[in-house]
C-alpha cells in the first residue's frame, strides 16, 4: 500500500494502493465490515459485474478491477483517477465555459445513457461522484464513478430517499413513482452548477427543496427560471437542453440518449457513431472466435 486515503465516507475508505502484481497505482474502495455496509458493497459488486459489457473507456465509467476480502472487509478496486470534478471546481474557482460545459455533458449522458440501456440507475450523481482523469488535459476526460447506490430500475421503490439530498429529484422528495429519470435531474443540476458556480437548491431538509425547486420552477415556471438565474447562466446559450433535464415531470423528462441526439453535440455525434461502430464490430468478431475457440477445445 502506498499509504495514502483518497477519500472517507460511511462506508469506509479509498485508498490508492500499488498492485504488487502488475506494479500499477489503483484506487481500492475498503467498505466496513458492518451488516449494512456490506450488504450494500454486495449490491455494488452485482451491479459492477452487471456494467462488464460496457467498455467503461468508451461509456466513460470507471474500469472496475475486481474485489477481494480484508478479514471481514471487501475491498473493490478501480483504476486510479486524478481528482473528482468537485475538488476541479475548487480548484478552478470560477465558472465554467461553454466550451468546457460541452464535452463534460456529452461524456456523463454518455455514460448515463450506456447504464440506463442495461436498466441501471447510478442514483448518486453529483460533482463528488466525477472522476477527472487527468486535470492536465483539455478539453477534460471525466468518469462516473461509485455505484455503491447504483441498482437496476426494477428495483426502484416508492417513498425511498436514495442518494444526496440536495441533488434528488422532486419525485423522490415527494414520495411518488420514480425511475431512472432521477439520475437526468441530478445532471441538470450538475451542469447548472458547473455554469453558475454554486449549488442550484441548497436545501437542508425535503421541505427546503421542495419550496426552493417551486420557488424557481412553479408559479411561473419559466419566469423566475429564465429571469432569476440569468444574471450567472446568460452565456449558456443551450438553457432549453438544462431546462428540460430540470423538468418537474419526470415522464416529459429528456433522457440520457435526446440529451446525445440534441443538435448541441451534432459535431461529437458523427464521430461517436462511426467509433462505436467499429467498436462493436470488433467486439461481435472476438465473441465469435470466443465461441469457436471453446468448441475447439
């Protein structure tokens, strides 16, 4: 271990260690050996091995290396990325620019979108849960990263209050139906808060949410919206795309996909296309070897 804590939270610690195999730097992810916490490091490794038909490099999900046992502690491994977004932001100090906002958007609905078409909810989408991948590059690589709330739509449930308060859709602070949708607000509140610099609704209980959320999105809707945050969000010329993330009717909504069809990234579209075409091309060949090689054998 290269003794050095990355980050610390109920579950326990990441930790970045050298794989003394491959001599490579990995973040691992020490969960306590408590009843609820390793259920909950259970729940994540089914969803991660659930995620393996990804190319977390392509989906922009961190690469998942494997779990082993500590006494009574399980410990997962991931690749070892730079610093999260929200530490970036910190960093910076300032606004983001269209130019930065674009790629960052693209590549987190990409993400979004590539969980939600195997039926998976991240659930805790935030600045915090964002991995850079390298601060030195630009435009910036970024990755979701913890799944340790992640679960398959299906096992969704009414009046749960999953994920940080102050990213969590209206439907869940009400106590109603909710689906994958839930991870398009957290990202709508992600890119406002890349543009404006500040947390959009800094509640500090469901009831401040909800006032702040009817506040700026009920009576009127679009006034105090468009009017209210234009001072910080002018530049953002795309406020229609934040917008319809933000949308309190989360079956009118857009999805992770509209967000990639938009005319906002008709330029990436062209080449994202033609690369996971070939990617898939490849990936169906070597299945097939796969298959002759095991009849062969």
């Amino acid at each position: 271990a290269e003794d050095c804590i990355l980050g610390e939270g109920a579950f326990g610690v990441v930790a970045k260690c050298r794989n003394t195999e491959t001599q490579k730097s990995v973040a691992v992810k020490v969960n306590k050996g408590e009843e609820g916490v390793l259920q909950q490091a259970i729940y994540e490794i089914a969803v991660l091995k659930r995620m393996q038909c990804l190319d977390h490099d392509i989906c922009n999900i961190v690469q998942w290396d494997g779990f082993f046992f500590d006494k009574e502690n399980i410990c997962i491994t991931f690749e070892l990325l730079d610093m999260s977004l929200r530490g970036y932001m910190e960093e910076q100090d300032r606004f983001f620019t269209i130019g930065e906002l674009k790629p960052i958007l693209h590549q987190l609905a990409t993400a979004l979108a590539s969980l939600h078409s195997i039926g998976i909810t991240h659930m805790d989408l935030k600045p915090d849960n964002i991995m850079v991948v390298d601060r030195s590059h630009q435009p910036l690589k970024v990755k979701l990263i913890d799944f340790g709330l992640a679960r398959p739509v299906s096992a969704l449930h009414q009046g749960e209050f999953v994920g940080t308060r102050v990213y969590r859709a209206p439907e869940m602070l009400l106590g109603v139906p909710f689906d994958e949708s839930v991870d398009m607000w957290a990202l709508g509140l992600v890119m406002a808060e890349l543009a404006m610099g500040c947390c959009m609704y800094p509640g500090n209980s469901h009831y401040d949410m909800v006032r702040y959320i009817v506040e700026t999105q009920g009576q009127p809707p679009d006034d105090l919206l468009d009017n209210g945050l234009s001072v910080m969000l002018k530049s953002l010329d795309e406020i229609d795309l934040i917008k319809s993330m933000l949308n309190l009717d989360a079956s009118n909504r857009i999805t992770a996909q509209q967000v990639l069809d938009h005319e906002f990234f008709a330029a990436i579209n062209k080449l994202t296309l033609m690369h996971c075409s070939v990617t898939k091309f490849t990936a169906a060949i070597n299945s097939v070897l796969l298959v002759i090689v095991q009849l062969l054998v």
